[in-house]
C-alpha cells in the first residue's frame, strides 16, 4: 500500500507539472504547482532510498553503497581490496559518471572475495566528516584500500589515464598485484604468469579439476581478467602464461594470442575454440563446463543503512522570484562543507578564500544576521598575520562559537527556487550560478561597496575572484575545469560593469547549452535558454527568421531580477543564534510547509538602495586577541 501510494503521489506530481491548462494571468504562468508532499520510497526511488542511495541503491546495483557509519569498518583489516569513489549526489559529473561506475560494479561482481567497487556520497549531512577525515576535496575522487589495512589511512589514489570502465578495471588487477605475498586478499589467486616448465607439470598432474592456461602478450589483461572472473567457481583453476617462448606455443598448437588450453580432469588436454578470442567468451565458456559452479564464499553481508522513507516538502515558489533560502542554503554548504574539506589553507589558496569572502561581505544583499556574519569574518581573516590557518577556525567563526550577537547562518539546506525533482537534481549548483549572478549585479549597482578593498574600480574584481574560488574550491573538478577554459576564453576582454553582467549570464547559457540532455538535467526543469520568453518576453526577438537576443534588455532583466528588491524571504528560516538552536530538519516531516509571508520591510525596497550594514560592536571583534591568537596558532 505504501508503494502504491507513493507511485499515486509521484503520478499526480507529474500530473500537475505537466498539465497545460492556460494560466489566467502572467503571474500564474511563472507559478509553479500547489505544494506538494512527495514521498520518496520504493516506489519512486527504489531500494534504500534514503540519501546515501541518490546514484546507488544498495541492494539493487553492484556498488557497495558506504556511509560514515561503515566505512571504516568495510575498509579497515578487511580480507579484501577495496575501490571506493567519493562522490557528491549534486555534481554533474558524478551523476554523468554514475552508469559507468554501477556498470564496472556490475562486471567485476565475481570479483568480490578479492576486491569491492563502492560509493559514499560526501553530499549527505551525516558523511560530511568523514569525507574531510578521508581529505576528500574533490568530486569524484577514486581512492583504493588494501587488503588488511589496520592503521587508518585515507587510501591511495587512483593512477590512471582516465575512467573508462576498462582502465578503471585494468587498474584495479594492477592495484591487487601491488599487494605482498603476505597481504594478498586470501581468496586471490596468483596473478603473475606461469613458466612453461610449471605448465607441463600441470599437463603431467591430475587433481580432479579443469585447469585453464591463458597464453596472451605481455601487456594483456585478459588473463588476470579471466582468473578473477572464475574466483568463485570450484572445480577449476585458471592460469596465464606468456607467449614468449614460441617453441613452446608451437608445440602446444598455439597460434595466435589470447588463446586457452584446456586440461581436463581426466587429464586430456588441448586448445579450445571459444568463437571470439575475448575475455567474455573465455570466462563464459569455462564457467559452462560440467561440474564447474559457483562456490559458497565467505563474503561479508554489504553494508546497509536504515532505509526508511524520506518525506520530501515540495516548496510552490515563483520562478521570477530571488529566494534568500537559496542563497542562505547555498551559503551554507560552501563555508561548511565544501570549503570545510580542507583541513587548512596557506598561500594562495587562503588568498583566494580571502577575496572571495571579501566580495561576499561588501556585495551579498541577504539579511543582516548574514551579512554581519560574512563582515565579520571578512574582518578577521584581513587582519590574521598568519599565512596559514586550520579551516576549522573559519567553521567555529561560522558557527557562532564565540557567540556574538546577530550573527546567523542557516545551518541546513532548504532549496526552494532551486528545489529539484529528485534529490540529486540542482540544490547547490543552482544556488551557487544565483550567487554569482547576484554578486555581479550588486557590483554593478554599489561599485561604492568595494571601495577600501582593493577591487575598486575594476569591472573583472567580481568575475576574477569567483573564477579562483571555482578553479581552487569548487567540488566538482571536472565543473571547474569546464568554466575556467571559458574564463580563459573572453573574461579579460570585460571592460565594465555591465559587461560583467552579460558576461556570466552568457557563459551560464553556454553551461546549460552543453549539459542538456545530460543525465544531470533535471527532466522537470529543462536546461533551455535563460531568461525563457515567459520570464522576459522583450529579451528575445527573431532576426530574418532566427531567433535573436535583445542583450540590452537582458542586461535590465539580470538587473531586476538579482536586484535586491526581487529577493525574498518565503520559507527563509527564522533568525536566530545558530549556536543556539538546530534548524528545523526536512527529514521526516508529515505535512507540507506553509510559507511564511515576507518577514522584512527591506524586501519591498527599490533596488538601487541597500540596506545599512551593521557595524561590529566591540565586543564581537575578531582580531587577534591573545585567546584566539592562541588557540589557532600553527
């Protein structure tokens, strides 16, 4: 019943996005649908549906699906390898490479006994320690453990040309053979080649079993891959050989590589024709044979968490709306977890963090609380005479430890402009491109807000420090390499303010360009060309028959649109000392959210007017006073 239930909510979900019954006024038209209360179980996200499963349902595909409750405990003095990814359920390219990592777990499954493929997603609240404890700065990072490792060690990384599914696997036989005698998974056998000596004391031997020689070239793989294939099948025993004595393949009848020879249990022997030499023909033919089976090994249960069903608020939301909740949210998961990944910063990476926080403190149009907590922060770090500090400083100043007065930051993700349709889809991505865009019209607006930085009078101060923040900080690295080739393309040539502007809304439209139709898009919000036709209908035009932009009314749309009299607060948690209080949690909540109606005057005000910001009070100043000099010093 609770499946057919939750199939009937996501049916009626699905419903209601694509109904197209005509809106009466352009304001419905931007509405999205009532609010809705969507039960992520069985039904709609399979097996373990609860955050760790996004990508992996454990049960369902061959990944061993890890959290911070297990994998210390999976990896640590196991009986085997151990291959994990350290992904993040919101990046591109983790969601890209998500089929290729079940289909590799899928293939090496009867590798299990000796090496396991696995997945723990740094995205979910609970692994967001662990995935520091492992240094894990970057989306996907691929890290292999051996077999009984007793010590902690955050794992050795993966050495490859890239993450194809045969040089992933490729590496994980080269990884095995690097492990000594004395600690190699037990149910492992030999890898290396045999000598044409042994060969023919296997010829002159009879155990009962089928004995397999894969002879192949020196740079095969096909004969480790076949031996592992057959680990757990009894009755049979597979081994390589070198094709490097011709003599001896000639004497044998061997031709051509790969080839097997087959000795029999009755101790007749010869080639066998398995139609295409290929490791899938090799291993399909012998696990075929009579007698030969799979055989009861004794491999631990998988990990697996408490599935129970996740209660997901649906959040009705204008779409020609700037919500705080987003950027609060977004703010969030950059100071606490992605920057919080690494454990210290020097050089410049702390420089980059420095300017960056910078442009945030003299530019984030938010609510005081988190604009005082940004200033302050900014304050502190300007004056550190470090040249590094531990990251966890910043998390205690974020945090609130010092407990000073109006500082807030949300301390949980509540998407709401950025809300997907599926766990996985948007959240942080959308919330960061909001930022950004946010940032550049507040300096096109206030250029008076970075005097005294450094940054005055500079159109690219904006654009250059979001572009070392992505290049240096932002998770997903295949993302970050992405932008800075368009950085490098055409951010020098900005020359102004409102070219700043123009110049990320068109790098963003290229973004979307390239990932539409990409598993990463979310099918309920299309990657299309942005601002759509029903958001600003004077933006597009048509030129003999094509379609055209009018960028000058863009630039007025961006202008208005990330103004800070389009933002508000529906659904923004209430202010408050974020020491003090935990956030209100998502996780199973019976009844949909009511939004609250929009808590603050300023939210009405004209976009050429900010808000005073709040000066530091004398007892919240952060410089280096001889308690916090010296509980950070390094």
């Amino acid at each position: 019943m609770a499946a057919a239930g939750a199939a009937a909510l996501a049916a009626a979900a699905a419903a209601a996005r694509s109904s197209g019954a005509p809106a009466t006024t352009a304001a419905r038209a931007r509405r999205l649908p009532p609010l809705l209360v969507l039960l992520a179980a069985a039904a709609a996200a399979g097996p373990g549906a609860g955050g760790a499963a996004r990508l992996y349902r454990a049960g369902e595909d061959a990944v061993w699906v890890l959290d911070s409750g297990s994998v210390r405990g999976a990896t640590a003095n196991s009986s085997a390898a151990w291959l994990v990814q350290f992904y993040s359920s919101w990046c591109g390219h983790c969601i890209g490479y998500a089929p290729t990592w079940r289909a590799l777990a899928g293939d090496v499954r009867d590798w299990a006994a000796a090496i396991r493929v696995a997945a723990l997603d740094c995205a979910e609240e609970e692994n967001h320690e662990v995935c520091r404890a492992y240094d894990v700065h970057f989306y996907p990072t691929f890290r292999y453990f051996k077999a009984f490792t007793k010590e902690f060690i955050t794992g050795e990384n993966f050495k490859g040309p890239d993450r194809e599914l045969q040089t992933v696997r490729r590496t994980m036989i080269d990884f095995l053979q690097n492990h000594t005698d004395g600690h190699r998974p037990p149910a492992c056998p030999p890898l290396g080649p045999v000598r044409p000596s042994d060969i023919l004391s296997l010829l002159d031997s009879r155990d009962g079993r089928y004995v397999a020689i894969l002879f192949e070239s020196n740079g095969s793989y096909v004969g480790r891959e076949v031996i592992l294939d057959l680990l757990p099948y009894e009755n049979i025993v597979v081994k390589r050989a070198l094709d490097t004595d011709k003599a001896f393949l000639e004497k044998l009848g061997v031709s051509s590589v790969p080839a097997c020879y087959l000795i029999y249990p009755n101790g007749s022997h010869g080639l066998i024709n398995v139609g295409k030499p290929l490791r899938s023909f090799f291993s399909s033919y012998l696990k075929s044979l009579p007698d030969v089976r799979k055989k009861l090994l004794s491999v631990p249960e998988r990990p697996n968490r408490a599935e129970t069903p996740e209660i997901v608020v649906w959040r009705e939301f204008d779409r020609s709306k700037l919500y705080t909740a987003d950027l609060e949210s977004g703010l969030h998961y950059l100071l606490r977890v992605e920057l919080a990944a690494h454990k210290s910063l020097a050089g410049a990476e702390l420089q980059t963090l420095k300017d960056f926080v910078t442009v945030l403190a003299k530019l984030f149009p938010g609510r005081a609380p988190v604009r005082k907590l940004l200033e302050t922060l900014q304050e502190w770090l300007a004056s550190l005479p470090l040249d590094r500090i531990p990251y966890n400083a910043v998390l205690d100043l974020a945090n609130n430890k010092m407990r000073i007065s109006g500082i807030f930051l949300i301390n949980h993700i509540k998407w709401v402009g950025c809300q997907g349709s599926r766990p996985e889809f948007r959240g942080y991505t959308c919330a960061l491109w909001k930022l950004f865009h946010t940032l550049t019209v507040q300096a096109g607006a206030h250029p008076e807000a970075l005097d005294g930085t450094g940054f005055e009078g500079d159109p690219q101060a904006v654009l250059q420090s979001i572009r070392r923040y992505v290049r240096t900080f932002f998770g997903c690295k295949e993302c970050a390499e992405h932008f800075e080739e368009l950085a490098k393309e055409s951010m020098d040539s900005v020359r102004s303010a409102d070219q700043a502007i123009l110049w990320l809304w068109k790098k963003h439209n290229l973004v979307n360009n390239r990932l539409a139709g990409h598993l990463s898009e979310d099918p309920k919000f299309p990657k299309v060309p942005w601002p759509s036709p029903d958001l600003c209908p004077a933006c597009h035009e048509e030129v003999k028959g094509l379609h055209s932009w009018n960028e000058g009314q863009v630039l007025l749309f961006l202008k208005q649109h990330y103004g800070s009299g389009n933002l508000v607060d529906t659904y923004a948690e209430e202010q408050g000392d974020a020491s003090d209080r935990g956030g209100e949690r998502e996780r199973g909540r019976a009844s949909p959210e009511k939004p609250r109606g929009d808590q603050r005057a300023e939210s009405a005000r004209p976009p050429s007017v900010l808000p005073p910001r709040p000066r530091l009070s004398e007892g919240s100043q952060l410089g280096l006073d001889g308690r916090l000099q010296s509980r950070w010093k390094i």
